[in-house]
C-alpha cells in the first residue's frame, strides 16, 4: 500500500498525527513534491498519468484510517463551535511552535527544518488539530472537567477528549457504510452528511506533498493498472466476487508453498499489518489490480496445459516426501485428556513440575506397551495397526500418506515425528518415535516420483506465477516518460 509516511493517523486515536510526531523520521535526501492535479507527472504508451490520479492512489489508500480521524475531528470541533469559543491565532502558534520544537529536538533537527522535510500541508494540517484541541481544552475547563493547569499534551486532557468522542458516537451515531449512505456521501455524523469531496480535502491538506519515491512508486503502480486494465479490456474481462477470492487463494497457497507455514496465516498478518479489515484489502486498489493480472494469464492455463508442463519437467516437481504408515499409541493425562505440545501452564512452575512428572509417568507406561509391539509390528505392520493403533488410521492399515521434512506437523505428528520418519528406507520399520502426542512405530512404504495427480496445484500455481511474471515483465519494456 502507498502512505505517505509524514502523517499517518492512528485508527485508535481521536485526531491525526504526524508521523514525525511519532518519531519517524524521513529521508532528508528525498525530495518532497508538491502534486497538482491538472499537471501531468508521467506518459505510459502515450497516456499520460496526472496529479489528480496520483492523489486519487494516495486518498484511497489511506482513506479508512483518515475517515475515523476526520469523524473524531468534526465532533470535536462541533463542540468547539457550539460552545462559541474562540481560539486566538496566537495561541495556536505558541502550541504548535511548542510540539513542532519539542519534536525537533528529539529528532535532532530545527522547526524550520520540519516544514521543509516533511512539507507545509503537515504543518497545516497539525495547526487545525491544535486549534481544535485548544478549544476543546477551554470547554473542559469551563465545565470544571479540567484543571486550569492541565494543557492539550496531558493525559487528563486526552481521557476527556476519548470519552467525549465515543459518547457522542454512542449517542448520535455515525454511518460510514457506503452502502447505506447517499450518492457522493462520505460519512453522515450525527443527523449531518458530509460529502467524500470534502473528506478528499481533509486527507489531501496532508497528502498533498509527498517525497519523490513515494511519487515514483504510486507513478509505477499506476503504469501497471493502466496496462492491466487495457489488456483485460481487450479481452472482454472483468473482475467479480470470486476472482477476488481465487486470487486470494492464490496468494495464500503460494505463501503456504514457499514457506511451509500456511499460507491464510501469512496474508492475515499482512493485512493486519497493514491496518485493514479482509474486506477492506479485497477491494483495495493494489488487490485489484493485481486479481485483475490473475484473472488474464489464468484463462490460457488449461489441463492440457499442466499435465504437458509435468511431462516435460517431472523433476521440477518431484518432492523429498515418502509413503508413511504408523501404529500409534495415544497418552492421556490423568484427567483423561490426550497430551499435546500445549501441556504447560503458562506462568505456574509449581504446577508445571507436578504436571511433568505425571506426564512422564503416562508416557513411560505407553512406552512400555509400544515397545511390546515392535516384533508384531515387523512381523505383520497391517495387522497391528488395525488391530493396536489409536487414531483413525488404523482403518487403512495406519496409512498416514505423503510426508516429507516441509510437511506442517498435524495431530498425532509433531516436527520430531516427521523428521524420524522420513529417514527411513522403503520398507523399514522404526523402533519407538517419541512425539508430543503419545509413542509410534513408523514404517516406509514407499519413496517414488510423484503422480501428476498428486502435484497437479503445484504444477498449477507455478505456471500460474510463471504467467504473471511474464506479463509483468512485458511492461517493463513498454514507453514510459516521466514528466518531473
């Protein structure tokens, strides 16, 4: 996602804050522009990119976090107003000179060098949020909430300023839904609407200025929507609910393949990280554009197509996994319970050393019943198994299946169970396997190449990443002429 990195708002917060605030601190080498809308910063084929499109990236991209600060915002200033308190030019300068050479201090610069750094529209945009702050001050100390000697940086002064704006919300409600709110509404606070033209500004007076590699990435993502968009307009296609979904199937299960972690764990991090709700990163501007890249180099992958690529490439997919039964002898606690890696509780080392020698006590008499069948199991693997298994395996003979050091462990298997059993040669037997869950005896049936059938995904995912970096790179070599 493209931010501007000077002035970020905190979805947790009542007001914006600029990120130098929070002491990040920029590149001063990075210049800063200042984007127009109406000039143009880059031609693409012959199709120019303006500042009202690059702005259009930045405003979307940081709109749901700028919205809740632009509600919190108004509502404090509509108490301001309504209790008629005037706040002198004067004292918002002292204020912010106050924070800005508080915070260039620390950052080892001057307050001058601020506005430079990080542009005018951050300054800008603080000074209206002290203005109101100031404000607000004056009405808690009217009312006796606040002492007189409590200012705006105060943790008195924050507590009050929280409550008041969630009591509001509370009472008078907000809608922020689009689908509940008119043509070219933004936000309805309170029985008033207020127009996404109007939200649009609000983020912009902060936006407006960004540094130059930030411009050059919003310029490089807006050349691969272009050229994505122009070729799915060729071809007749358009993006639906469940392109949106494969693609993040796509995702997820590339992750899970380059990682062995799964993979709908990494993209939830990722957007949680990105300060997004799923919906809100399904119909993200990036998501988009990239589902719709998907959604054009899928329709030449056919079945034809995969089982030709594992024809003339089965050692691409061949995997370092073998064929895997099991007896298994399940360990209950004393309770009943079976065991699993999570037997300790969490901060109770007494507890812990009684639960551990209970738990030591359990597994040593599994042990010995599995050790008791190690000579039935390689006289007759099949047969102990289904007679002696404690899982649900022992209904195939104790089959597990495909293993192989990437495997995610799954109940009974931990990492040391896998690992032990994918040592073995076909057709051996192990001695006893110790895992978190209880004892096993780990024969290998087979290890071969792979069937099409079993890596026809991961044939597919690869042609599939291999298509969309092809088109990718096609675009790198297309016209491209920056104008600044």
């Amino acid at each position: 996602m493209f931010r501007n990195t000077f002035f970020l708002c905190v979805v947790t917060a009542v007001c914006l804050v600029p990120s130098f605030l929070r002491a990040e601190i920029a590149q001063p080498n990075d210049l800063l522009v200042n984007i127009e809308e109406g000039r143009v910063y880059r031609v693409v084929n012959g199709e120019e990119i303006n500042g009202r499109e690059v702005l259009d990236v930045l405003v979307e991209e940081a709109w749901d976090k700028y919205l809740q600060a632009f509600v919190d915002y108004v509502i404090r200033r509509q108490e301001v107003e309504h209790a008629k308190i005037d706040v002198p030019d004067g004292e918002v300068d002292a204020e912010l000179k106050l924070i800005l050479t508080t915070k260039a201090r620390i950052l080892g610069i001057t307050p001058e060098e601020i506005e430079r750094r990080y542009g005018r529209g951050v300054v800008e945009a603080l000074r209206r949020a002290v203005r109101v702050d100031l404000g607000l001050m004056k009405v808690f100390h009217n009312a006796k909430k606040l002492a007189t000697d409590k200012r705006t940086d105060s943790k008195e002064f924050e507590t009050l300023k929280h409550a008041y704006v969630d009591k509001f919300i509370q009472l008078n409600g907000v809608e922020a839904d689009p689908n509940k709110l008119g043509k070219g509404e933004a936000v309805r606070i309170g029985t008033r609407s207020y127009p996404r033209d109007e939200v649009r500004q609000y983020i912009l007076e902060a936006e407006g200025q960004i540094q130059k590699t930030t411009l050059v990435d919003v310029l490089d993502q807006l050349k691969l929507e272009k050229l994505v968009r122009a070729i799915a307009k060729s071809k007749g296609l358009a993006l639906n609910d469940d392109d949106r979904k494969f693609h993040f199937s796509y995702l997820c299960r590339l992750k899970e393949q380059q990682t062995g972690v799964p993979g709908r764990a990494i993209m939830t991090q990722i957007i949680q990280k990105n300060g997004m709700t799923p919906e809100q990163y399904l119909t993200s501007r990036i998501f988009t554009f990239d589902a719709l890249a998907t959604l054009i180099v899928k329709q030449n992958i056919r079945l034809k197509n995969l089982q030709a690529e594992f024809a003339a490439n089965p050692a691409k997919y061949k995997l370092a996994e073998s064929l895997i039964a099991h007896i298994y002898i399940q360990v209950l606690d004393p309770d009943g319970h079976p065991y699993g890696p999570a037997w300790q509780a969490e901060g109770h080392p007494a507890i812990n050393s009684y639960a551990a020698s209970a738990r030591e006590d359990a597994f040593g008499k599994a042990k010995s019943k599995i050790d008791g069948l190690v000579a039935l199991a390689k006289e007759n693997f099949d047969e102990t198994a289904r007679k002696y298994s404690d899982d649900t395996t022992k209904r195939a003979n104790g089959l597990i299946g495909r293993i192989g050091s990437n495997t995610i462990p799954a109940r009974p298997l931990d990492k040391d169970a896998i690992d032990a059993a994918v040592k073995l040669k076909p057709c051996a037997i192990s001695e006893p396997v110790r895992s978190a869950y209880g004892w096993h005896i780990f024969k290998c049936l087979e290890k071969q190449d792979v069937t099409f059938e079993e890596v026809e995904e991961r044939v597919y995912l690869t042609l599939l990443n291999e298509a969309r970096a092809a088109l990718f790179d096609k675009f790198k070599v297309e016209k491209v002429e920056d104008k600044f």
